[in-house]
C-alpha cells in the first residue's frame, strides 16, 4: 500500500465529513482518536451513545460507524 503524509487541514477537512456521517436515530456514536506516533486516525464505537431499548443487538450503532468510517476514507 502506498502511503503518503497529510496536512492538518486535510486531517480536520477528514473529520468534519466523518462526523457529518448520517446515524440511526442521529445518536452519532463515535469517537475519534489521532495517534501522532503511527499518524492514523482511531475510530471507536461511543458505548456511552448505545440506546439499548433500541438498538439491543447494537447493529444500528455498528452501522452508524461504519457511516463514519466510509466518510473518512481518503
């Protein structure tokens, strides 16, 4: 795989389309994580977002992410 260096200002351009992701019930259940040293970006899965009477099986947050994952692709 290929890899190159990317400025901040693609970085925050990156993140603002992945929060504007679209989720179920608009519970956004993510969290972002920059890691300096491997230069990637974390997502993870907000447990504190899950709505349980909802979602029991979490599958609608599991989606929501991946929504936010696919808008962060470069």
């Amino acid at each position: 795989m290929q890899t190159r260096e990317v400025d901040a200002t693609a970085v925050q351009t990156l993140l603002a389309a992945a929060v504007a992701a679209p989720s179920v019930h608009n519970t956004q259940p993510w969290r972002f994580g920059l890691d300096a040293d491997s230069r990637t970006i974390e997502v993870h899965a907000d447990h504190a977002r899950w709505l349980p009477a909802a979602d029991p099986g979490r599958r609608a947050q599991h989606l929501s992410v991946g929504a936010a994952v696919l808008n962060l692709r470069l």
